[in-house]
C-alpha cells in the first residue's frame, strides 16, 4: 500500500488535484478539471485528469461516491495518516539537528 501512496504523491498533478480536494471535497471530474484550468493553468485532458483520479483512488487518497449519474470525488486522508505514523509514532524523539 505506501508503494502506491508514494507513487500518488510523486506527481505534482496529482499533488494538485489533492490541494484542489483539500480545498472541497465531492467534486465532480468536470469540476475538477475546470479548476485545474482556470486556477492552475493546466491544459490537461479529462481523460488525464480521469487517469490521475484512477492512480488517487487507487492508493485511497480518494473515494468516489455516485449520485445519480454524477460522480462525486472526496479526499481521504487516513492513508497519510498510517504513513506519519509509521515514522512519527508518540513516542518518537525530537529530530536531531545534523551538524554540518
């Protein structure tokens, strides 16, 4: 599973399709890739923007829902959420500054 989170994550499209998300959650594709134009002038397809989702979705940073015959996209933080905690338990010490 953190093969394909870390795979999801490296891509700065779909680093912005999380932010977008981020910003509101249970978009549609159309609504996603209007705001990928307008706000971040990505001339990027749907069929892209739909391939991008598929790799989000596959990692569980997003979860689809239909309603009717919409299609709505909400963030799913929780897999981020086991990352941190496999490296930044409770019990971790404060990071140690490295001395140069």
């Amino acid at each position: 599973m953190a093969d394909d989170l870390f795979k999801a994550l490296a891509d700065p499209t779909r680093r912005t399709i999380l932010d977008e998300l981020t910003e509101r959650s249970g978009q549609t594709l159309f609504e996603i890739c209007a705001r990928l134009s307008m706000k971040h002038r990505l001339g990027i397809s749907r069929q892209a923007v739909s391939q991008h989702l598929a790799v989000l979705e596959a990692a569980g940073l997003v979860r689809t829902r239909r309603e009717g015959r919409y299609k709505f996209h909400d963030l799913n933080t929780a897999p981020l959420r086991q990352i941190t905690e496999r490296w930044l338990g409770p019990d971790s010490p404060a990071p140690e500054e490295s001395t140069p």
